[in-house]
C-alpha cells in the first residue's frame, strides 16, 4: 500500500492523529505537497462523500473524517503553492439569524472544502448585514444557508431580501437547506435548494460552472 492510500484510509476511519503523522512522513520523504493534497487527502475525503450519499458513513463519522483531513491539511498548507489548490470558487456559509444549529452548517463546509471550494462560515445566528459584509469583503460565487426551524425559515427570505436590496443579488448564487427546507420555498425566496451535504456539493459545483 502506498502511503496515499495510506493516509487516505486513516482520514476514512478518523484517525486525525494517524493522518497527520503519516502526512508529515509523506513531506520528509519528499512528496510534493500538491501530490498528498489530491492523490492522499481528497481522495479520502472524496470516498468518505460517495459512502455518505450512499448511506454506509454518517454525520458524525464525517465529521470525524473532515477534522482527520484538517489535521493532514495544517502541515501541508505552508508548502502548497497558490497555484497548486485547484479553486472550484468561493463559498460563504451561513446559519440564518435566531438559529443556533450548526450540525448541517459544517457538514456542508467540510464537503464543499474537500470538493476545492474555499469556504468562509460566518458560524449561527447570523444576521443579514452581516451577510452582506462578507459578500461585499470576500466576493463570493454563492451564498449557503442553512435553517433547522420553521421558525427560522423566514430569515432567509429576510436574508435573500437584504441582498437584492444591496443591489447584490445579480453577482451571487443562494443556496438554502436545512430540515424544514423545500425546492417550492427556495424557489420561493429565489435560491436554490440542497437536501442534503452531498447535493450541496453538486448544487454548488454545477451553479459555479453554469
């Protein structure tokens, strides 16, 4: 087995203190970090999306799985070039104003990081002007929010609101998901619905390149 392989079924199985020992051996030997980035890390991240959208890992275990990646990604960021990360675009993640939920909020980062998308998470409770901050900072491809309350749903249109009146709605993409989401009320409010992490990916990756 290659050490590839390797540190991509330790991050699999969540061994963050494993991926980040066999990570640093893969740098002492010489491996080119771009080459442990794509053919070690993502790859692993890669396989842990395909065996969550097919119901064999679950949230926790992805989670696990991501902070394994992270552990590997902090000791070869200082030796990747800004040309050796194939951006896929940028993604500021929300969780809407009066929601404290962020179970689905990091989940969805995660994946979206280990599909290339740089990701900003603004974190929960996040009002509009604040989102509108970030938009106006980062330049981001797509907004994602996340709402788990029924009750909290309608700050998302408040949210989507706030970027048409900031005369921002025509230089980014909204994405919404979350629990008591639907494709009728994103269509609603003017977003685009994901049910899932791993169809926040897709929604994303196809909005990027549409």
């Amino acid at each position: 087995m290659s050490i590839y392989q390797d540190i991509a079924e330790n991050l699999m199985e969540g061994q963050t203190a494993q991926v980040r020992e066999l990570t640093q051996k893969a740098v002492d030997e010489g491996k080119p970090a771009v080459e442990i980035l794509n053919n070690a890390l993502l790859a692993g991240m890669n396989e842990v999306g395909e065996l969550f959208k097919e119901g064999e890992m679950f949230v926790p275990e992805v989670l696990i799985a991501a902070k394994a990646m992270n552990s590997g990604m902090e000791i070869i960021k200082p030796l990747l070039n800004d040309g050796d990360i194939k951006k896929a675009g940028t993604v500021i993640m929300a969780t809407v104003k009066g929601d404290l939920h962020d179970i689905g909020l990091n989940l969805v980062s995660m994946m979206l990081e280990g599909a290339g998308f740089e990701v900003i998470n603004l974190g929960i409770d996040t009002e509009p002007e604040k989102i509108i901050e970030a938009i106006k900072q980062y330049n981001p491809d797509i907004i994602g929010m996340s709402a788990m309350l029924t009750t909290t749903m309608k700050a998302m249109k408040e949210a989507v609101q706030a970027i048409k009146e900031a005369g921002l709605y025509d230089k980014v993409k909204v994405m919404v998901g979350g629990a008591p989401v639907n494709d009728e009320f994103a269509q609603q409010i003017g977003a685009h619905y994901s049910s899932d992490a791993n169809e926040a990916v897709e929604v994303a990756t196809r909005l990027v390149s549409a």
